[in-house]
C-alpha cells in the first residue's frame, strides 16, 4: 500500500502536485522551481496538461501565462 497521497501518478507527477499544492496556485516557471531534480521546461509544460486531463489540475490565465491550482 501507497503512503502517497497520489498512488495512481507517476513520480514526476507527484512532485508536480506536491508543487502544486505547496504554492497553492503557479506558473509553470514557479512549479518548474520547486522540482527537486531538474527536468525541462517543456517536460514541465507537457506533465502539467496530462494533470490537467486527468483531472487533478486546473488553469486560467494570467497575461500570457497560465497558472495551475489543485
């Protein structure tokens, strides 16, 4: 049994809601900060929109950039 409260994610996708839930709500850049070993912006951007389908992540949008929150 999981002590993760995400069991059905991956381990770069907990970290990015970990992140997430930290902050509260975030840019891409902010969340990309906060991820203990570094990945790409784009892997950021591309893990976020298949958060953002399963359901766990929600955007709007701030100038140009969107900001995630649980």
């Amino acid at each position: 049994m999981s002590s993760s409260p995400f069991p059905n994610l991956s381990r770069r996708e907990r970290q990015i809601m970990d992140a997430v839930y930290t902050l509260g709500e975030a840019s891409a850049a902010e969340i990309h900060a906060q991820i203990p070993q570094p990945i790409t912006d784009a892997s950021v951007r591309r893990l976020l929109r298949i958060l953002e389908t399963k359901g766990h992540l929600t955007h709007s949008k701030r100038g140009r950039e969107y900001l995630y929150r649980p």
